[in-house]
C-alpha cells in the first residue's frame, strides 16, 4: 500500500514511540482517537506505531480498526486482537509483545484520554530522561470533566488512601495515560499482580520501590461520550481489596 506521508519531516532520532490501545467496544471512538494520534505524532514528527488490542468487541471494532488499517497503512496500525475479552492487563502484556518501538505509550480508547498531550510527555521525558513519565489530573492545570461527585470523590479518596499508605512519588494513580521506556515497561508488568484500577497503582508503587525516575505532566482527562465504563460497586470492592494486597505485600 502507498504510504500517505504528511508533509512533516521524520526527526530520525532513532527514537520510535508504540502506542497501545486496549479496546473494547469502542466503534463510535476508534476512528477519532486513530485521526488525532496520527495528526498529533505527525506534526511533531515522531516516529510512531499504533497496536489496537481487540478483545472480540461484539460492536465490530475490530471491523472498523481494519479499516482504519487500510487509510493509515500496516506499518503504522498494527491489530493484536484476542478472540475474548481477558482484561486489560493481560491487554497491555500482549500488546507490548508486538511493540517495535523504545518508549511505549499506554492509553484509553474512548478519547478520555487527548493525543495533543503526548508531545509533552515526550518532552518531559527527554528532559529528565525519565523512566516513566505519568499523566496526572491532580497537578497543575490537570483536572478531570464529565465525573459527577460521586466518581469525582471515589477517584480522590482512592489517590489519597493510597498516597497515605504507600507514599508512591507520584500524583496521579488511577490514572493510565502514561509514557514508559519499553524496558522499564517490561519489568513492571512482569511484577505487577494486581486487577483493574490497582493495576495502574501498582505500577507506579513498583516504579518507585525499583528506583525508576518518575516525571509528570498535568493532564485533563474527559468522560467518555460513546459507550459505557466498567466503574460499578464491584470495582470499588475489588479495589480496596487490591489496595489492601498491595499495602500487606509491599
Ligand atoms: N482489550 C481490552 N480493552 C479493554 C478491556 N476493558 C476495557 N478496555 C479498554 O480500556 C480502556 C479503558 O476502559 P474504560 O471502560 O473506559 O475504563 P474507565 O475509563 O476506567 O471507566 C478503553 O479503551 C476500553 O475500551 C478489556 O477487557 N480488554
Ligand atoms: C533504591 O535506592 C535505595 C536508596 O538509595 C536503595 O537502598 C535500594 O537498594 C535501591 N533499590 C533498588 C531495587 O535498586
Ligand atoms: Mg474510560
């Protein structure tokens, strides 16, 4: 297929950014956050690649990342699906098997998450040289829109339990937009135990145990508009189950 190159020039710095996109019935978003990854990486000239993980969405995502394939090219979108959904931390660990670049980015589908952040988390990491550099809503002029108090307060209380119990090094917790070098990536889910919400938690509590350099960039993170989200009463059960795991063991 004829690649369709932007007028942007590549930097050729060796570097190479693999995103991954863990979906699960996300049709309504797939498209648009694809449109402005490739719009964001485009002008400012990274090299990038896209791995979307499909979990068997019955809504036809899949149908719709193929298509998306055949505009961007295979070089550029590359699919790893699963016939079922397993979750997303087993998502992350299949999709970093595939992934050709050094630094990888990990973030939602469902557009919650911008790609016109992502050349400041490059920048942040090629400040510091970090070895993660982590979105956060609770710094600067990070925030979060479209959470009524009762999710607004869940993810707070959630944030402060923890920073309180295990003094993380980091701002943001539940959070899951973030840049890791693909080494440092490697190592942390290999470690890491935990389900769900805790999961992006124990990353960050492993990160800092593991002496890893951890940088931040204040984010805004936006309620989805198409679909639903997995937050309900079991989550928040398991999620202080997690979090109590992770303070007895680490
Ligand atoms: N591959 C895969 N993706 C998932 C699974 N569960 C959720 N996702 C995706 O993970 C991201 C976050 O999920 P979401 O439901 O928005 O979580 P929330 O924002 O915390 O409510 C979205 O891109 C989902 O499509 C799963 O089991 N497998
Ligand atoms: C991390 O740094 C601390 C303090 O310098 C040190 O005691 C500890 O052994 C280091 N841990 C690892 C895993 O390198
Ligand atoms: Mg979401």
């Amino acid at each position: 297929m004829a690649s369709r190159k932007g007028s942007q020039q590549s930097r050729g710095d060796g570097d190479k950014y693999s995103v991954l996109l863990p979906t699960y019935n996300e049709r309504e978003n797939l498209p648009l956050i694809v449109w402005l990854l490739v719009k964001y990486f485009g002008e400012s000239g990274y090299e990038y690649e896209i791995i979307v993980i499909d979990d068997g969405s019955p809504d036809g995502t899949l149908e719709v990342a193929e298509q998306l394939q055949k505009i961007y090219g295979k070089d550029k979108i590359l699919l790893r699906p699963r016939a079922k959904k397993l979750g997303l931390g087993t998502a992350y660990i299949h999709g970093i098997k595939h992934a050709r670049g050094n630094y990888v980015f990990i973030m939602d589908a469902d557009l919650s998450h911008h790609p016109k952040f992502i050349p400041e988390f490059i920048k942040k990491q090629r400040e510091g040289g970090y070895d993660l550099v982590s979105g956060t809503r609770y710094r600067g002029d990070g925030g979060v829109y479209g959470w009524d108090l009762r999710r607004k307060l869940i993810s707070r209380g959630a944030n402060y339990v923890t920073q309180v119990l295990l003094r993380p090094g980091a701002s943001d917790l539940t959070g899951s937009f973030r840049l890791y070098k693909k080494e440092v990536l490697e190592s942390l889910v290999e470690r890491c135990v935990s389900k769900g919400y805790v999961f992006q938690m124990e990353m960050i509590v492993r990160a800092r145990q593991l002496n890893y350099t951890i940088g931040e960039v204040p984010i805004s993170f936006v309620d989805r508009v198409y679909g639903e989200s997995k937050l309900g009463g079991n989550e928040i059960v398991s999620f202080l189950k997690g979090l109590l795991t992770l303070f007895a063991t680490t």
